[in-house]
C-alpha cells in the first residue's frame, strides 16, 4: 500500500504454474479479487480537506495539494502571509560576503541594517513633544511637510550645518517660566548720565516701550525690578536709572518682556509656574500694558486659588484644579464625579428643565395671557387653521402613498411643532385663531364715559418669532362688536416682516373683549411664547403721558391726557425760563392758562426779587 494512498495497492500474480493445475489457479484468483474489494470497502480511509473546505485539520485528516501551497509559505517562490508570524529566535535577511546575513532582528528586537527608508515617522514608544515632553522623535510635519527632529542632547564632533538656526531660550523668574517674545541674560552694565547702558550676551528681542523684569527671590541675592525700555542700541537697551527705583541691574541678571506700553501685540505673554506657593498653573495674560496684571488673566489651567473675580459669586470663587478662561472651546468625552457622561447627564436633564421650563410657561399663560395655551405646550389645543388639503379616494377607500393618503397640497398650512427649544407655531400662508369661547379670560369693561358708553380697556400682546421666508403679518379680532362702546380703534396690526433671526413681537392697543383672535402670515413664520394680556403700566402709559423737557434756558415737566385716536385733550405742566416759572394749563385747541407765575423784579428800592402772579 501507499503511504498517502492507502486504498491502493499493487498486487503481484503469478502464472509459473503446472498446466495441469490452471483451472485451480483460475478460482484462487477469484477468491483473491473477492478478498481484496471487501478488505478495500471495510477500510477507514483518512478524510482529504480539499482547498475549498472549511472543515477543521485534526490527526485523522489530510490537506490536499492546493490546500497545503494556500497554508504554508513557499520556500521557493514568492508567497504572502495574511495575518502575522512571530519569529520566537529573530529572522535575517540576505546573505553577504563570508556567508554574513545583510540584515537580522533577533529574538528580543534587536535589529541590524545595511541602509533603512523610513517614510513619515520614527520614534521612541512614548514621547511627547515640548521643553517637558520626553522620548524622541523624528517626523514629517502634516501642516508645513517639513521634517522635525526632538531629542533631549545633540552632538556634533566636527561640523554643524544650519542654512536657519533659530535658538529658543526660556528665562526663568521667580519659580517661573515665561514664555513671551523676548528675554535676555545681561552681559554687561554702564551707567552712562541718567541711563543704563545694558548689554546682554545674546541678541535679546527687547523694543522701545517694553516692560522688562528681573526677579531673583531665592538665596543669598535677592532683587526685583520691572522697568521701561527706553530705546535700543547695539547689543542692548537703555533704560532710565529712575525706572531702577534704587536697585542696580548687574551681569548675569536674567530678564524677560512682561508687557509693553505702546504696542498690544507686545502685551501677551504665557506662565508657567510651580513654586512654593502650592499653586502650579499655567496663566495666559494678554493686555499687559503697565507694571501690574489687573485684568490681564485670560486663561488659567491648574491651581484655581488665587483667582478672584466678581463674575463668580463671592461664596464660590474659583479654586481647587480646573479651568478659567474667557472662552472655551471643548471637544470629547466629559465625565462627571458620579461616573456619568455628560452628555448622558444633559439627556437627562434635558427633560427635568423642559418640565420646569413648560410649567413655568404655563404660569405665565395662567397668570397673564386671556388665550388659552398660548405656549402651544399642549399643540393645537383651543387654537383653529384653515388648511384644507383635497384627498384622494378608489372605491370609496383612501389612496395611501409614502405612509400616508394620497391628495393635494394645501396652498397654507399651520401647526405646532415641537423640535425647537420650544414649542411653536409653524405658519405658512395661512393662520391661527382662538375662538372667543376658547379664551382661558375675557375681560368685562364697565367703566362709562359721560355719555353712558362703555370704555374699551387696554391690551398687550407679545411673542418671539423668526421669518423664515418673508411675508405680510395681520393680527385681527374677527367678528368683534363695538356695541355699547365708545369709538375707538379696535386692537389690531399689518406690517412686511423681512427674514431675519428670532426677535421679539410686541404691540398695544385698545379692545373691548369681543371677537375671535386671529394671527395670519403670507410667507413662513415661527411663533412661541405668545401672551396676550392686560398690562397696568402699558395700560397707564397707554392713557396718561409724561413729557420731561431740558435745555440751557428751559425746563419743563408736562402730563397729557389723549382721546381714542391719540390726540391731546389737555395738558398740564410745570415750565421754568430765565424769564419765568410757574404753572400752566392746555386744551386742545392750543389756547394756554397760566395758573401761576413766578417772575423776577426790581422793587422800589432796586433790588431784584421774585413775585408770583396769577
């Protein structure tokens, strides 16, 4: 039999026999064919798992040919590995002269190359950029498609090449590190009149009008000064000696820009600190333009305490480790104390200040408005429109389309909608009307004027809104009756509202408690937060006005009644000139009493004094 075919086999039959006994051999090979085949069916042949198989390689199976070249790697021809093999002892490549591999990885990492193209980026496992970063690296920057390289020390034995060297230096003061558009280290001083002549080691950055300051507040030498430049020179700066206020600058002093006098790009600068205080922060000042940084704080990340600012409540000022800044733009996932995400949390929320926020709107409905769910917080409830849309019908059933039946669009349309802050009526060349048995109130007016006629009392209406596509505004009483009532103009406004953001609606105006309220628009329009009220100061406002009148030679303080159409009917007043002062009185056809008169005047003895007449 065969090793890797065991159901064949080669069987040798020989025909070296005695004539005479043929006829045996003829039945022995019979029994033996007989004998072979039922040896060949009983046989428990291993399973072959061809190419296309899924089934899974165990000892009682084997992989076909093709299978085999789709699992293994070729030695001797070109092959792909899917996923990845790990190499337990390394791997080497090539072969040199002397038989030496061109290039190995050992088992622990170690690798050894001829040459290596690397094409972006090539860096230690963890680093982090920056003077307080750590580890290395060298990339391709995405932004300029330059290459940077950041290691802790560089070397150079012979040469260094540099078509650009830009020397960063950070200045410490203090415990700090400031980070600002110039500092220095002072090379040497000369007095020289009412200046110093200062020199620093380096080319230091420092302008005319910077603030420089020094601070050293540790060990033996203590000093502080923050002064004016004055100009600059070669190699340095003057500065006024009375800027010094007694303290001497000297070689070796440290000195950085904080602020400039003239120049607000020269008025920002970045510290960074962690002294003894037990407050480490970083601060971000901008508008540094004197020797202090009142107001000048626009960020800080760290230590909280020092801040204190009235826009905080007094009883909790920022502190502890956090975050200050006049703006914060803030992406990513927020975690709370309690283990929530915040946005989860906002979910939740959402929906507790949504409840208080509608009850709220439903106290003030309750409490003001005469219409009834005027936040629409309840839909279309009391509210009526006349959209009207043609449906269409097949054997006397409904065609239903897209979810929905079938028919025409309305030329208007209105309703409530409810995926804004709040809700709204949507109000397309149409309408909303409140039906005056809707109304939560209706006001009763008995007040009588002299004739018996009853007066119409004063309303207020008011809501927020947003044009979507321009349109016609009309606010009407439908069906109102003047009945009984003095004439008046009923309460009522049209005007061209043009697009434009959310604004606020309000109108006053003169009504008698009849009619159905009706609100219509012939663009797109967006209303919530409607009320329609009676409001006592508008009210007041509305029939009694006050005039206050000043200038260099007058002085008047008047009050006015009107009539229904906004006329004056009589005035009254209090009026004070050079000439003159004293009270008066005006009806409507201009014709003016003066009721009393002060003026000044020479007595009989020449002396100037004050008389009134009436």
């Amino acid at each position: 039999r065969k090793v890797n075919e065991p159901g064949q086999m080669d069987i040798e039959i020989s025909d070296a026999l005695q004539v005479g006994k043929f006829d045996k051999v003829t039945d022995s090979i019979g029994a033996l064919k007989s004998y072979t085949k039922s040896k060949t069916e009983g046989a428990s042949l291993p399973d072959i798992i061809r190419s296309w198989d899924k089934t899974l390689p165990t000892d009682n199976n084997l992989f076909s040919a093709r299978r085999s070249q789709k699992e293994f790697l070729n030695k001797s021809k070109p092959d792909t590995a899917k996923e990845p093999i790990r190499f337990l002892k390394g791997v080497t490549f090539g072969e040199a002269a002397g038989g030496k591999p061109c290039g190995s990885v050992d088992g622990e990492g170690n690798a050894e190359y001829l040459t290596a193209v690397i094409r972006e980026l090539l860096r230690s496992v963890r680093f982090v950029d920056g003077l307080t970063g750590e580890g290395w690296q060298i990339w391709i920057d995405q932004l300029t498609g330059l290459t940077n390289l950041t290691v802790d020390k560089i070397t150079a034995r012979q040469s260094l090449v540099a078509l650009e060297l830009l020397i960063q230096q950070i200045r410490s003061v203090c415990g700090q590190i400031v980070v600002s558009a110039a500092n220095g280290k002072i090379k040497d001083v000369v007095k020289q009149g009412d200046n110093y002549r200062i020199l620093f080691e380096q080319e230091s950055g420092f302008v005319a009008h910077d603030l420089m300051r020094c601070a050293v507040t540790s060990g033996s030498k203590l000093k502080s000064y923050w002064v004016e430049v004055a100009s600059v020179i070669a190699g340095g700066v003057l500065v006024p000696v009375s800027e010094f206020g007694g303290v001497k600058p000297e070689a070796g002093d440290e000195c950085v820009l904080m602020g400039n006098t003239e120049n607000p790009l020269r008025q920002n600068l970045i510290s960074i600190a962690a002294t003894e205080d037990g407050q480490p922060r970083i601060d971000i000042l901008d508008g540094v333009k004197a020797k202090h940084f009142n107001g000048c704080l626009r960020c800080r990340l760290g230590n909280l305490d020092g801040i204190k600012s009235d826009a905080f409540p007094a009883d909790n000022q920022p502190h502890g480790n956090g975050l200050c800044a006049d703006n914060a733009y803030i992406r990513g996932t927020f975690i709370l104390m309690t283990g929530e995400d915040i946005l989860t949390r906002f979910e939740i929320t959402e929906g507790k200040i949504h409840s208080a926020v509608e009850g709220l709107r439903k106290e003030i409905r309750e409490d003001q408005s005469y219409l009834d769910n005027s936040s629409f917080a309840d839909g279309m409830d009391k509210w009526k429109t006349g959209s009207k849309a043609t449906l269409f019908t097949l054997g006397g059933r409904w065609i239903w389309a897209n979810g929905g039946p079938y028919g025409t669009k309305p030329d208007g349309h209105a309703e409530i909608r409810t995926d804004g802050k709040v809700p709204y009526a949507y109000i397309r060349n149409s309408y909303i009307m409140q039906k005056l048995e809707d109304f939560r109130l209706v006001p009763e007016y008995r007040q009588t004027n002299s004739q018996g006629e009853r007066v119409p009392g004063v309303v207020y209406l008011s809501f927020s809104y947003r044009v979507i596509k321009a349109g016609r505004l009309k606010i009407e009483f439908v069906g109102a009756d003047k009945t009984g009532f003095e004439n008046f103009n009923m309460f009522g406004h049209e005007e061209d509202l043009p697009v434009g953001g959310e604004k606020m609606f309000t109108l006053d105006g003169l009504w008698n408690g009849t009619g159905d309220f009706k609100l219509s628009f012939t663009g797109i329009i967006y209303v919530s937060l409607l009320v329609f009220s009676t409001n006592k100061a508008d009210a007041l406002s509305y029939k009694y006005r006050t005039l206050f009148e000043q200038s260099e030679r007058l002085v008047k303080i008047s009050a006015a009644v009107f009539d229904k159409d906004g006329e004056a009917l009589k005035e009254t007043g209090l009026v004070i000139k050079p000439e003159g002062s004293g009270l008066y009185a005006q009806d409507n056809t201009g014709k003016i009493a003066l009721i009393g008169v002060s003026v000044e005047e020479e007595d009989e003895y020449g002396n100037t004094v004050s008389k009134i007449k009436l």
